[in-house]
C-alpha cells in the first residue's frame, strides 16, 4: 500500500517536473537594463539604434560584485545616448576563467570580458579578441600612456593591442606591527625610510621575529608563483630570458634569489613555516596573528580590514641584489572577436577604465587603478587602512609587470614545469640547484619562437 | 510438418520478447545515445587531433596517445648517472625517458589514491553496517552521523577540511597538539623525554597531501558504503539467523560463514562502484590543491583537465581520458573474471 | 550483531555505544566545525579554531548570505532539477534494470558491457561537446539542461539489475501463468519489492543532482537560473575572507540533503520491514 502511494508521488513529480522544466524557471534573465526612452536627436541624423553590450569580470569579493553592478547601472544610462545598453553578467570567481573558455568556444561568451594578464596572450593567440589598435589609432581623444606603462607594453606585441587594463596591483610586505612592537623589533618602516630596507634587515626582522615556541614565525607566503617569483627577480634574475624563449631559473641571479628564499624556509634557522597553498587557506596564519610579515598584492586587503584583530601596515618589498624589484599583477578587459558591435564594445571599454570608474572600485580597496590620472590615484591613496598607501604607488614605478606569455602557454611552462619543482625546493626534497635544472629542463621544449 | 506451428510459436514469443525487451529499455536506450554515445564519440575524434578549443582539430593520428603512453630509452644517461656514482635505480630512471613524465606521475597518485580509498573505506562500512544492523534503539541517528559526510557537496566539504588540515591554526593540529603536550605533562616531560610536536603540514607538504585527500574521501565514502551494505544485510533472511543459531553457531562463525559469504555480491558491487569512482578523482584536487604540492595530489582526471581547459591542449586532454577509461575497464574486467571465484550468487 | 533475543547484558551494550559515539563523534565532527565557525565573527575564528561558541551566535552570518546571494531562488531551481532527475533516473532505471535482469532480448550483454562503460569515462572528457549540444538544442542558461540529459543512468540501472537478479523466478511464473504481461509483473510485483533499491537511487540521484557542480557552472549563466553549488561557489569567492560566511553558506546548502537523507533512510528501513522480502 505505502509503494504505491510513492509510486504515484513519483510518477506525479516527474510529470510535474517536466512541465516547470519545460516553462517557467528556464527563461534565461538578464541584469535589469533600465530602458531609456527613444531618443530624439536635435540634428538631421536618425536616432541611434540600440545595441546590447554585455560585459563580465570577476570581482573579487561580494562588495566588489556590488560596486561593479552599480557602476555597469550608472554607465549604462550614461551610454544610453549613444546607443548602448549595457548589460552586467555577474560571474562566480571560482572557475571563472574555465567558463569562460567554454563560451569562448561555443562562441558565446560576453562582449567584453575580463581575463588575467598571464592568460591574455593565450586568448590573443588563439584569435578569441580583438586587436585594439586599429580603434586606438582611429580615435583622437584616447591616449595609451593615460595608464601605467608595464602593463601596457605587456598588452602590446607585434604592432597589436590585445585589452585595456582593468586595474593593477603592486606586490608589497603586509606586516603586523604589533608583533613588531612585542617582539621590540625594528619597524620596516622606519628602516624604510632610512634606507635600509634590504635583504640583509629583511632576513634580520624575520630572525628576531621567530619564536617556534609560541608557533609565531617572521615571514610566510604561499606557494603561489607570485611569491617565489620575486625572489627570482629579487636575486637578480628572471623567469625567463630576455626575450621569453627560454627558461630564466638556472640563471646566477635566479639562484641566488631561489636560495635566499630556500633558507628562509628551511634549515634550523628557518622563519617561516612551509608555504601554504594558494587561494586563502595560505593567508590565513597572518590573520590569525602568527606571521610578522606576508607578501601579496593590494587584492589582500579587504581580508585584512575583516579579519585582522592587531595593527598592520604595508612596506615596500625589500631591496635584494637585483635592485628594487616587485610585481605589478594586472589583468584585463578584452573584447570578444565575435561581438557584432566591436566600435561600441571600444565605448564601453574605454568608460570602464576612465579615471571616475576607477575611482569608484579603489575606494573599495581591493585594487589599484590603471589609470594614472590623479583623481584616480587620490582615490586609492585615501581607501584606509592601511594608512600609508604609497608604497603601492610607488612600487609600480620599478615593477616588473605579470607577463603574458606569447612565446608558450603560461599555464603549461610555470604551472607544469616550474612549480612542481619549486614545490620540492619549499619541502626539502630537492636543492636549488637541482629544482631550476630539472624545471628548465622540462619547460624548454615548450617555448616556440616569437 | 507437425511441429511447425509450435515452432512458430515459440519463434513469435521470442521475437515479442526481444520487442518488449527494447522497449523497457527505450527510455535508458535513447538517453544514452544521444547524450552519451555521441558526445563520447566526439570526444574520441578529439583525441586523435590537436584541438585548442577554438580552431577546427587538426589531425594527428596516434600522436596524443603515443605522447602519453610513450617511453624512450637513453643509454648515455644512464652511462652517465653511473659514472656519476648514483645507485641503479637512479640511473635506471635517467635510462628510462617518458614521453610525458608527469603522465606516470599522475598516474601513480591515481593508483595510489584509489588504493587508499578501498583500503580505508570498504572494511570500516562493512564493520559499521554489521554493527549498525541492530534492533537496539538510536541506530538510525549512528547510521545518519556516518552517512552524512555522503551527502555534503564536495565543494562545501573541501572547505571545511581544508580549514581543519590547516598546518598552523587548523583544528587537527590543535587537537594534536594539545594532545600530545597532555600526555607530555603526564608521563613524557616528568621522564626528561617530552614527545615533539610534528605540526604536520597535511596540505602542504608533498609526503602528506595525497594522504590527507585519501582520509577525506574515505571520510565521504564509507557512509556511502555502509549504507548499501546495511541495505543487503537487511535483505538476509532472518530465517537463517534462526536456523544458526538454533544450530549453536557462534556470533563469529555465524558472521564469517554465512552473511560474508551471501553478501559477497554486495562486495563486489562496492568494490566495482568504489574502484571506479576513485580511479577518477577530481573534485578534490580541483578544490583543495590543485594538484600540488610537487604535483603530489595530481591525478589523472585532474592532469587532463589541466591540459585540456587551462593549456588550450584539448585533443591530448580527450586521450587521456580515454586512456584513463581503458584502465578502468581493463581494471574491472578483471574483477569481474576473478569474481566467479569469490562471489556467490544466487 | 544485537539482534532479536539478546537481552540483560549491560556492559557490552554500553560498550557498543561509547565505541559508536566515538565514531560517530569522529564522522561528524567537521560539520560541528562547521556550524560553529558559521556562527562566529572572523576575527573569533583565528582566535580560538577549537571552541564552539564566539562571544554570542552571529545569526546575521545566514541572514547576509540569504540575502546577499539569493539563496533561496537558488534551492527553488535546484529543487526542481533535483525533482525530475530522480524520478527520471528512479523509472528509466526501473525499466532497464527489469529489461537486463529478466528479458532475453537480442545484443542484451553487449549494451549492459557498453553501459558499464560508460560510467568508466571521467565526465570532463565531455563536458565540451555537450555544451555544444546544449548550444544546439538551445538549452543553454535553461533548467532542461540540467535535467534531460541526465535522466538515464547506468549506474542505476546496473543496481536494479542486480537487486532484480536476486528474485526468485517463481514469482514470475506465477504471474505468467494468471495471465500477467511483463509490465504488470514489474509494477505490480517487481517494483513494491524493490523498496531498499528504490530508496537507495533516491538517495543517490537525489544527491548527484543537488551536488552536482561543473556542469551547471559550464550550462547555466543568468543568476535567477543558478543552482545552490553555483550559489555556494559565488558565496566562497565573494566571501573568501569571511570563513564565518562561507561556512554559513555551506550549512545552508548541506541541510536539505541531510534532510532528504534522514526521510529516505527511515523509509527503507521500514520499508524492507514491512514488506516481508524473501520470506
């Protein structure tokens, strides 16, 4: 008696099912897309028609997601005198770039989408977006050194433009001063400011910072390749030769920056525990107060103003033997090559990175404008804590830019070849000398001539 | 002829049979093909070319699967690493060059991992389901406990293990911890000979990542487990407890000789679904390690979505697969040829 | 192991129980973690990873998640999807496994041996042309795509298989001999003994479709169409640095199939109780 009661209730949920498959809940919604009244222009041309733009990003946190909703609102009313409709589609960030190459495929990913600088050249080569340079050249009123100069020549190959860039950021030191001031350790600020920021200090601070006992170390990082990066360059190196056809990491400068940063790791006299994986679970010791000092990006900081319950700040990262190095990590909006409106998707593209827009997202604090303009810069520089928001700045005069490669799949050489190796060098299973041979190694074969 | 019409008449049945029979199957039948075979078949044409996703595949014959399965041999290397004073096996693995060599690595792991799961999951759900199929009250509330695990989403469960493998501040760590400095005060410090701390860094040291995976997934699987067993036990009749013991079996001879022996189809089935789930593990690296550190936690399924979706190498991605399907059905085909040694069936 | 007629023996009974709530205790313990972290504040987290309670329980954690990211739309879709693929997959398996364990049909081996083949394939490999498919069709953002093409299933029409094979062919015989067709057989006396089986590929499809996670990342765009493992992933990137959030967001989503567990769990039980199978 009971089965057949669930025989029915079965039967009738997969009819009742199939009838809302079928109808309701599947008319795909957009973003609401205020409808502008047609408008009526004063001179002789007809009015413009209207053409939909949808564009995506991926935003970092959910206030971010906010902040971009808002602005893709205001801007569409902007643009609306021009034709256009802009149409927000919010992204998860988790698999947000596997989606995207999905769509890609199938042609029918967005308008104008944003994409990470290391990718960008993959999605170029592969013929996915468009050159912009045809546009830059025909429009007077937009100037390329409006933004700042790494990553543009980073998006510039062969007489191409492949995007605009979104937004960038500099990799400094987080610190926690009240380690700092427990520990009566020297400030890095202050030695900062008197120029002794270097290696040598640095290796110091972290030292004095130790104490194993209370499980309280001086220097953390994850094992992301941003953070083993700078060493690289820090030492005087680089991740590739000069131009990017071949593995950089047997370089002397290279080795020199790889073992600096090994003996930071291991060894009786380490001041770090082994590096964390990359994608929060690594940052969270220094949130919790147990790490004196964490590289990252700006991209941290919204984490910091939630989490950290002691005082912090940021510093320059420290001079090495390569002089005063760090990354600029950027990414950024790319058109899609399939888009019926290119001329309209260059409209929306350069609002997107004017200096107000800009504006609107670095208040928020995750990121860095792209643009130079002061309004913009202004805007970041009051986004506290932390208070001193300069050394960003400041680092972006001397970065080394997120390079996309051109010459090979990023993907393939740093994460297939590079990082399983340096990966041994953080667990002890391989020296220096052994990890940057055996990764060459492996990723030489893969480069291809420019 | 006399029998001619019976003949017939058996030959209609038979054909009616064979109608009625495909048209149970029908609905199965049509979703197969057409979301099954054909996307299969596609991506088995992608496997013989060189596919990035955006331009139309290039042909390229056998050369994905001789990449990936292909070994050469290098006799100066190995002269070499000899000369160089290092053990055989060193200069056996220079004379050995794999084609793609994080290919054996990956598969390695898989192995490795899935033999993990199987050793950490069957014989626990099979205790627990034995222990479990009891009159006694709360059995339901232990079963749910056990099961619940199951049916977390992994992306929810990875979160939160990854919380607790954390190396500094996680919660397993702490425990240990606090453990061992417990036990320190108690017998170890007062001796002079305090144990040491091991703060083991579950995901972050290539020793200990895949292991750490292996815990969590047995974690996920034994309720899985242990409910399909809990399901068969129940279908044993009760006679045949009755019958045992009035016969004066003991509690073991009763377990030993009569339930393994009739749940042995039940077995096979879970270690048919356990080896074959596991053999294609991915959400997990997906989520919680990608594949690292050291590619220690890089299983097959995981390296051909890193080929296919993150290096735009979607032809070699597809080979894989394929290779990782001929494996396991080479792999269950003979569990299936040694079943007939072990499994009863009725 | 306790069964019918073991009475009055106290210590092992309380044995059996410690040695349960351990490994109970064991099993359950990161969702403990889970629900306690989800009702603290960040900064109390780092603090004290261990304890249960914050200063007070932070509510507002499910209140922020609910509203900031639209749970609730999320479970309606996913209930939906959830809805059809089990019935779905409850009745073609039904149909299958009946038609492999007790049909003489023609090439009847050789589409099981395909069947079980299938279930060998890492489901990446074709992720990519069914997403083609889904363009073709026009299926795509829609909920359909996340239901049709998952209807059949071979795993469970292997299991049907199985539990249909262990049924004496008495009780068709009879049927045959009243007169019976197939399809009576299998509604009729097939399917009410299959009650264990039934609830088990509920369960098990039940959780495939509210877990299942990269294809509709890859098939379902807009937000208002979005299942809650999309919602789950929105609510970790869009709060990665709240672990109170993120884990609030998780329970949220873990507790209808723990529900779903509990309800069909109690079913089967009584389900193979009251029937009287195999006696």
């Amino acid at each position: 008696m009971k089965h057949k009661i669930m025989w029915t209730i079965f039967s009738l949920a997969l009819i009742v099912s199939m009838a809302l498959a079928s109808c309701g809940g599947g008319t795909p919604t957009q973003a609401p897309a205020t409808q502008p009244p047609a408008v009526v222009s004063p001179t002789n041309t007809s009015p413009p028609q209207m053409v939909t733009i949808r564009w995506r990003t991926r935003p970092d946190n959910q206030a971010e997601q906010d902040v971009y909703q808002k602005i893709s609102d205001s801007l569409n009313a902007q643009l609306a005198s021009q034709g256009i409709n802009l149409v927000y589609d919010p992204s998860p960030v988790t698999g947000y770039e596997d989606k995207l190459k999905t769509e890609y495929s199938a042609g029918t990913a967005p308008d104008i989408a944003w994409v990470p600088g290391a990718s960008s050249a993959d999605y170029a080569q592969l013929g996915v977006i468009t050159d912009l340079m045809p546009m830059v050249t025909a429009d007077p009123t937009f100037k390329l050194t409006d933004y700042y100069d790494a990553p543009m020549r980073e998006l510039q190959n062969s007489g191409h433009l492949w995007g605009l860039p979104r937004d960038i950021s500099t990799l400094v030191i987080y610190y926690n001063k009240d380690l700092f001031t427990k520990y009566n350790v020297d400030d890095p600020a202050t030695l900062f400011a008197q120029g002794k920021w270097d290696w040598a200090n640095f290796q110091r601070v972290a030292q004095e910072l130790t104490h194993p006992e209370d499980k309280i170390y001086g220097f953390s990082v994850s094992d992301w390749w941003g953070l083993w990066g700078w060493f690289v360059y820090s030492g005087g190196g680089s991740l590739f030769n000069a131009d990017r056809t071949a593995c950089g990491l047997t370089e002397p400068g290279s080795l020199v920056g790889l073992q600096f940063m090994a003996d930071l790791f291991l060894g009786p006299d380490r001041v770090a525990p082994p590096p964390g994986l990359e994608g929060g679970v690594g940052e969270t010791e220094f949130h919790a107060g147990t790490i004196g000092m964490f590289p990252n990006g700006r991209w941290m900081t919204p984490s910091d103003r939630t989490n950290d319950a002691f005082d912090w700040a940021v510093v320059e990262m420290p001079k090495g033997p390569g002089g005063n190095t760090t990354w600029l990590f950027w990414g950024a909006y790319v058109i899609n090559a399939k888009t019926n409106y290119p001329q309209q998707a260059w409209t929306v593209i350069k609002a997107l990175t004017s200096p107000d827009v800009q504006a609107q997202v670095a208040a928020l604090g995750t990121n860095i404008p792209s643009n130079k303009a002061q309004a913009a810069v202004d805007a970041f520089l009051n986004s506290k804590p932390p208070a001193d928001n300069t050394p960003f700045i400041n680092g972006a005069a001397y970065a080394q830019a997120e390079i996309p490669l051109f010459t090979g799949n990023w993907n393939d050489i740093v994460g297939g070849q590079y990082q399983p190796n340096i990966d041994k060098i953080f667990a002890g299973q391989a020296t220096v000398q052994e990890a940057a041979q055996a990764a060459c190694d492996g990723a030489n074969p893969l480069f291809k001539s420019p | 002829m006399p029998r001619s019409h019976i003949d017939e008449a058996i030959t209609k049945s038979r054909i009616r049979e064979a109608i009625e029979g495909y048209l149970f199957l029908l609905p199965n039948l049509l979703g197969f093909l057409i979301f099954l075979a054909i996307p299969l078949a596609i991506s088995f044409y992608y496997s013989f070319t060189d596919y990035n996703l955006f331009t139309t595949p290039k042909f390229l014959g056998l050369a994905n699967y001789a990449k990936a399965l292909g070994i050469s041999f290098d006799p100066q290397a190995y002269q070499a690493a000899l000369a160089q004073g290092k053990s055989w096996f060193a200069a056996v693995d220079a004379w050995i060059k794999p084609n793609d060599p994080t290919f054996w690595v990956a598969l390695r792991n898989t192995l490795l991992y899935a033999l993990g799961v199987l050793g950490f999951s069957i014989i626990p759900a099979f205790l627990l389901a034995w222990l479990l199929n009891s009159r006694l009250r709360g059995m339901t509330f232990y079963r749910a406990l056990i099961y619940i695990p199951v049916v977390a989403s992994v992306v929810g469960s990875a979160l939160v293990w990854g919380w607790i493998y954390q190396q500094q501040s996680g919660a397993l760590n702490t425990i240990i911890s606090g453990t061992i400095s417990w036990i320190n005060k108690l017998i170890f410090t007062p001796i002079g000979h305090p144990l040491v701390d091991p703060v083991i860094g579950w995901l972050v040291l290539p020793q200990y990542a895949l292991f750490s995976l292996i815990l969590m997934t047995s974690w996920a699987t034994i309720g899985y487990d242990m409910v399909i067993f809990l399901a068969a036990l129940q279908g044993i009749p009760g006679h045949l407890y009755e019958a045992a013991t009035v016969d004066g079996a003991s509690r073991w001879h009763i377990l030993f000789r009569i339930i393994v022996p009739l749940m042995t189809p039940t077995i096979f089935f879970i270690f048919v679904i356990n080896t074959i789930s596991s053999l294609q593990i991915f959400s997990e690296p997906y989520i919680m390690t990608q594949g690292g550190p050291a590619n220690s936690t890089l299983t097959i399924v995981y390296y051909l979505y890193q080929k296919g979706f993150q290096r735009f190498q979607m032809g070699y991605g597809s080979s894989l697969a394929w290779i990782v399907f001929a494996l396991i059905f080479i792999i269950t085909l003979i569990q299936f040829r040694l079943s007939g040694r072990w499994v009863y069936e009725e | 192991m306790f069964s019918r007629g073991q009475r009055g023996e106290l210590l092992p009974k309380v044995l059996f129980y410690a040695v349960l709530t351990i490994v109970g205790l064991v099993f359950v313990y990161p969702f403990i973690f889970m629900v306690a972290t989800s009702l603290k504040s960040s900064p109390e987290v780092f603090k004290n990873i261990l304890s249960l309670f914050g200063e007070r329980l932070r509510f507002d954690n499910y209140t922020t998640v609910l509203e900031t990211v639209n749970m609730g739309r999320y479970m309606v879709n996913t209930t939906i999807v959830t809805l059809g693929v089990v019935a779905g997959q409850i009745v073609t398996s039904l149909l299958g496994g009946y038609a492999f364990a007790r049909i003489r049909f023609p090439g009847r081996d050789l589409i099981l041996t395909l069947y079980l083949g299938t279930v060998m394939i890492p489901f990446t490999v074709i992720l990519i042309p069914m997403y083609k498919m889904m363009v073709v069709f026009g299926w795509i953002d829609k909920l359909q795509s996340l239901i049709i093409p998952w209807i059949f299933t071979a795993s469970g029409t292997f299991l049907m298989r199985q539990f249909f094979k262990t049924f004496p062919r008495e009780l068709e015989e009879a049927a045959f001999m009243d007169g019976a067709n197939r399809f009576t057989i299998l509604w009729r006396i097939f399917v009410p003994l299959a009650g264990p089986a039934i609830a088990t590929q509920f369960t098990i499809s039940f959780l495939y479709a509210w877990n299942s996670f990269i294809w509709p990342l890859v098939a379902i765009q807009s937000k208002a169409n979005y299942v809650v493992t999309q919602g789950l992933a929105d609510i970790q990137g869009g709060y990665h640095a709240s672990p109170p959030l993120v884990l609030a967001g998780t329970t949220l989503v873990i507790i209808p199939t723990v529900l779903v567990f509990l309800f069909a769990q109690k079913y089967f039980i009584e389900g193979v109780a009251s029937s009287g199978i195999k006696k």
